[in-house]
C-alpha cells in the first residue's frame, strides 16, 4: 500500500490535479486497525487513506505549484522580473492568511476567501485590481503564456484562468484534494493532518 501510494504522489505532480483523487479499492479507503482520534488529540490518520494521501497532496502542493512556476520563470529569464518581486508580498500576505484560516475552519463545504477576478483575462491590465491578484495573473503569463482568449479548447481556456485567479487556484487545490477525499471523514480529523507549506517570506532563497 505504501508503495502504491508513493506511485501515486508522482503521478500527481506531473498529471491534472483531476487525476490526483484516489480511490482504493484495497481496502475500502479505510486502512485496517487505524485510530479514529478524537478533535482534542492531534491524530495521524483520518482513518481514511485516501483522504490522508489527498491531505498530503494539498499539503504539499498547492503552494508547491506556485515555487515550481517561479522556479520555471527564474530559470527562463535568469531571474525574476521585478514586477513578479514587488507584486509578491501582497499576494504572500493573503496566500499564507488564507491558508491559516483554512487550518482552524476546514469544513466539507469550505471555500478561501480571497479575491475573486472573472476576467477579461485578455486585457486585465486595464481593471483596477488588488496586487495580491495582480501576482497571479503577472505569474500566469509568465510562466504559461498571455490567456489564450482566440482558442477553441474551452479545457485550455479555463485551466490558464483558474491558475491566474487567486481564489479559484486556492479553492481548486481545496476542492479536489480535500473535499474530493474526505467526504466521508468529520472535518476535525482532516483539519488535524492539515499542515500547508506557507509561501516563504525569502523568494529569492526560496527558490533554486
């Protein structure tokens, strides 16, 4: 099992965040003789081994995905752009703030509250928008290109859209890994294993 697991956690990283819900079948999705803990006592298992591997997914990655689009960009450009740099701390600030909420208030129907931009992607440098956002979108089409608003792949459309909104990107990751896992688990056990890696106060050493 541990080793289909770890199968899995690469498999994740490279494919869809679609692909990333498990479902198995070995066991029901409920490890034998696990601890069901109790919301005074820090447990290690939901009881749930799916939902304990898409904890650990969204532990890991859904600030992994932004340092990896960094680490793409400085190693695209030689560095940074300034505009990404001045941009950042805003968006660190709700990012982090966002993730500590979500620790102490998970529930099975529980969304980030952050700023919420629909577009038009295509001139978004128009609209009078927070920096927090503004990193996004500036992260967006440095890493992926400018928004692909002539294609006819509605898939391409939407998936450039939803990693340029700041809140959609954030409840994304929340959405499949946690609420696509842990439907049958009380959420006091999920907010127990929930530990998100923070964006790093640090950018430039941060990064590779």
């Amino acid at each position: 099992m541990k080793r289909s697991l770890k199968f899995l956690l690469v498999i994740c990283i490279i494919l869809p965040w679609g692909s990333c819900k498990v479902n198995d079948q070995s066991s029901g999705g409920r490890p034998p003789n696990s601890q069901s803990g109790t919301p005074d006592h820090k447990a290690v298992t939901t009881g749930y081994s799916d939902c304990d591997f898409g904890v650990k997914i969204f532990n890991e990655h859904a600030t992994g995905r932004i340092i990896d689009d960094l680490n793409e960009i400085k190693s695209r450009y030689g560095s940074l752009p300034s505009e990404l740099k001045e941009l950042y701390p805003a968006a660190r600030a709700s990012w982090n703030a966002a993730l500590s909420s979500l620790k102490h208030s998970y529930a099975k129907d529980y969304q980030a509250d952050l700023p919420d931009y629909r577009g038009p992607f295509e001139d978004w440098r128009n609209h009078n928008l927070s920096d927090d956002q503004k990193f996004f979108l500036v992260l967006t089409e440095l890493r992926y290109g400018p928004y692909p608003a002539t294609s006819l792949d509605l898939a391409k459309r939407g998936a450039w859209a939803e990693k340029a909104n700041i809140s959609e990107r954030l409840n994304a990751h929340i959405r499949v890994a946690l609420h696509g896992n842990c439907q049958p688990v009380v959420a006091y056990k999920v907010k127990d294993l929930l530990n998100p890696k923070m964006l790093p106060q640090d950018l430039e050493n941060a990064l590779d």
